[in-house]
C-alpha cells in the first residue's frame, strides 16, 4: 500500500514494522486533538458570540475536570513514553551471535570489512532474515548511518565506535544516506545495502578477494606492534593477559570497574594512560597516530576472538565431561 507513496520508504527490517507503529499513533493522536480543538473553538465562537456575562464574575473550578484533563494526557504520553523505549532498547542492543560488520566513514564514503576480511565501499551486503550488528567509526568529521527502508539511523562519530544493528527482511537493494552534514559533498556521500538469499550472500562472500580475516590481520599487526611482547598469553607479561577479557568486567588502578568493550580496547590502544589495570604500571605507549581506523578495527576483532576461543575451549571441555547421576 504504501510502497510507491513518495516520501514513505518500503519496510524492509524487523523493528520497521513497529517503529512506523508508533509513527502512526502519533500521527492520529495529534490529529484527533488537532480537530477537537478547531471544532471546540468553532462551535464555542457561535454558541457565545454574545456575553452572558458583560461583568467579570468569578468562576469556581472543577475539581473532576482539572483530574480529567490531567491524567488523559498523562495517560497518553506515558503510552507514547512505553512504546519508545521497548523500541529504544531493541534498537540499542544487538541480538546475541548477531554476524558483525565493521564501518568506516571518511569524506565522503562508507568503507566496509566482514569478519572474514572482504571489504566494500559504498556497498553493504547482507543476508536476508540475519541479525546484522555494525561497529562504526569515522575518519573525519561526523556522519550518520540511515538506512530509511530499516527504519535506523546511528551517528557515526570520530575518536569512538559507535554501533547499531538490524534484521532485513526483505531481498532487495535499499538506499544508504549520510544524514549528518559532514562537508561539501555530503550530497553525495551515498551508498546500497544489498540484502541476498543466504546462497547467493555465501556465493558473493566466497567469490571475493581476502587477504585474510579480520582477526588474522589484527594478529599479524598486534605482532608488527609489539604488542605480544608485553600482554603475553601467562602471568609473566608486563601487561594484562588478553585472553578472555573482551566482554568481561575489569578492574582498574583507581578502584573502577569497567566493562571491555569495543571502545574500551580501543581507548586503550590510542590512550594507554586513561584507565590503568589494576596491578599494572601504565608503561604501555600511545599509538595515537601510528594505526588507522581499519587496522584499530583488526585489533579490536583479534581481541574479540581470544574471548571468543576461550569460550569453545570451555565449551568443548564441558562436553566431554561424560554426564553422571549425581551431576547437576
């Protein structure tokens, strides 16, 4: 119905559907309040032309008219207020085992890198019906990720990864703005995401050139660095053990404790010095200046992968204890 109305975006991700939900009730909302008030001010005009009262009198307030004007209102807006935040925190955390891809915007592009090392400008390629996550951060200025037919938008801002996901539900090439003016040519800075079937996305994702996975670069260059020469795989290391640490609460110098995620590894990287793990003396050199974005994106999935082989190896071993009647 709505497809070929301009200015009104085909649904093509799984939150689409409530987000113009919402969209829609406010709509009708303000609507209906809009006429009632036309219409109350209309008839009130005819129905009082004349004073009946050419002397000010006092007027005596209602007491379940001032509750019912009060809390109707109240009543709605709290509707509005539930709904926008249940889409809110959908929107704000990525579904777990979602496939991960990494963005970078610069004047006036979108760069993109896939786990498995492939990458594209300008173009995203996604299977249709897979929860997408995308960690994003920017060359330059700042930029914004909008895709309108998945009904998402994320500031893409420098110094920090900001991240957002969605579902497509839908085959089909979908149009990508940058909605943050960033420059001159932010006209221009425009891109597709392409949604496949998941055999045609394997097909594409197999056909392409890779110099390796994004974890298998941010090893080579964590040892290009390095890197490993201090955050050693035991306890002899003059820097923490990465192993495991991704996702996991760390405690810092000062008493803090802060979670390791991805703008946590990455602060770390480029401002060694702003939060100290606990038992350890901040020796560690900035690289502020020394990695580019794609390769602090390579480090960061190397990390990410330690936690991650940590987490099979425990699986595995768990699997091989044989099940006993006395085991819970």
């Amino acid at each position: 119905m709505w497809k070929n109305l301009p200015l009104f975006p085909e649904r093509a991700s799984a939150l689409a559907w409530q987000v113009d939900g919402l969209y829609f009730l406010l709509i009708a909302v303000s609507a209906f309040f809009t006429l009632l008030i036309f219409a109350l001010i209309f008839v009130f005009a005819v129905k009082y032309r004349r004073s009946v009262h050419p002397h000010a009198v006092q007027i005596e307030g209602s007491l379940p008219l001032e509750l019912a004007w009060t809390l109707i209102p109240l009543g709605i807006c709290m509707i509005f207020f539930a709904w926008g935040s249940l889409i809110y925190f959908q929107e704000a955390r990525p579904p777990k085992g979602a496939m991960e891809v990494y963005a970078v915007a610069k004047q006036w592009m979108w760069k993109f890198e896939y786990e498995n090392g492939q990458r594209d400008i300008n173009q995203l390629h996604v299977p249709v019906g897979r929860d997408v996550k995308l960690i994003m951060s920017s060359q330059d200025a700042i930029h914004s990720f909008f895709v309108p037919a998945f009904r998402i938008k994320m500031d893409v801002l420098p110094g920090r990864f900001t991240t957002t996901w969605f579902r497509p539900t839908k085959v089909g090439t979908y149009h990508l703005f940058c909605s943050q003016y960033c420059g001159t040519d932010h006209s221009g800075m425009i891109g597709q995401v392409i949604v496949m079937e998941p055999a045609a996305y394997q097909a594409w994702m197999s056909g392409g050139a890779s110099s390796g996975t994004l974890a298998s670069n941010g090893q080579q260059l964590f040892q290009q660095l390095g890197c490993a020469t201090c955050h050693r795989f035991d306890t002899q290391g003059r820097g923490p053990n990465l192993t495991g640490v991704f996702g996991k609460p760390v405690l810092l110098e000062d008493g803090r404790t802060v979670i390791a995620d991805e703008n946590y590894i990455r602060e770390s990287i480029l401002i060694p010095g702003a939060k100290i793990v606990s038992g350890f003396k901040p020796i560690m050199p900035t690289f502020q200046g020394q990695v580019s974005e794609e390769n602090l994106m390579a480090l960061v999935a190397y990390v990410k992968s330690l936690a991650q082989a940590q987490q099979k190896g425990a699986a595995s071993d768990n699997s091989s204890v044989p099940d006993t009647p006395n085991s819970q």
